[in-house]
C-alpha cells in the first residue's frame, strides 16, 4: 500500500502541528514553573521558595513534552492539565499527568505552580492562570 502526496503532506503537516502545540505547550509550563516564586504550591503550604536547576527543568521539559506526545489528543479530545493551590492541595493534589512527569524528574510536585489549568487540543492550547483564561496557540487558518 502507498501513499499518494495528498496523504503524505496532510500526515507531514499533522506532524509539524503537534510538534508546535507540544512545544508551546511545555514551554509554556517550564516558564509557569520557573518564575512560580511566591505562587509555588510548597510556598503557599509555608515552605520555602524551591530554586530549580536548568537542569531540573531540562528534565521536567523533557518528561512533559514526552507525555504530552503519548497523549496527544485526536479529533474532539483533549488533554488537561491542572494545579491546585496550596491551600487544597492535600485533598485535591494535581493532576495525574503532571504528577507522573514530576515523579519521572525525579522533582517534587511542591514546585509547581498553583491554580493553573492548560487544555491541550488538536489544534489549540488554552490556559487557565489566575482566573485568566488565554489562548497560547492556535493553529493558522488554511488557505
């Protein structure tokens, strides 16, 4: 079986598409982590502010980027990611997907930003930070 071009350039520019959500996506993550500060979920529990290395946050780019790949949302889905704050954060924690690439990096889930939410589409990435809701990437209409 082969592909004729038509098919081949819709698979490349799929490719190219989620290679630009999932980038923007984590870049969009590792900035939320590194500038946290005083919005650090360990922070707000009374603990100290936690410094990351570039190194730590090489490794949680790469485990993000990573999970967000082997998730990556087809057709209607979605993926969703999400940080409660301190306050709740016993009861509520984060998600699993943040949790898991936290746990990979071998980082606590302390670090991590509070009260922000991401939802991941096929062809857009919304965020939700501080009772702001964005749009950090949406795909360019075709012409």
């Amino acid at each position: 079986m082969s592909l004729d071009t038509k098919e081949c350039l819709m698979v490349f520019e799929n490719d190219i598409e989620c290679k630009k959500i999932i980038d923007s996506a984590t870049n969009y993550w590792i900035e939320a982590i590194k500038n946290a500060g005083k919005n650090q979920i360990g922070y707000e529990m009374g603990k100290d502010i936690i410094n990351l290395s570039d190194e730590n946050l090489e490794k949680i780019r790469f485990n993000l980027s990573d999970s967000i790949y082997k998730l990556y949302p087809t057709k209607g889905d979605y993926i969703m990611l999400w940080t409660s704050n301190g306050e709740y954060f016993e009861r509520v924690g984060v998600d699993p997907i943040l949790k898991d690439c936290m746990k990979k990096s071998e980082l606590s889930e302390m670090v991590l930003p509070s009260n922000l939410t991401m939802w991941i589409y096929p062809h857009r990435v919304d965020v939700e930070e501080n009772f702001q809701f964005i749009s950090i990437y949406k795909k360019e209409k075709q012409r």
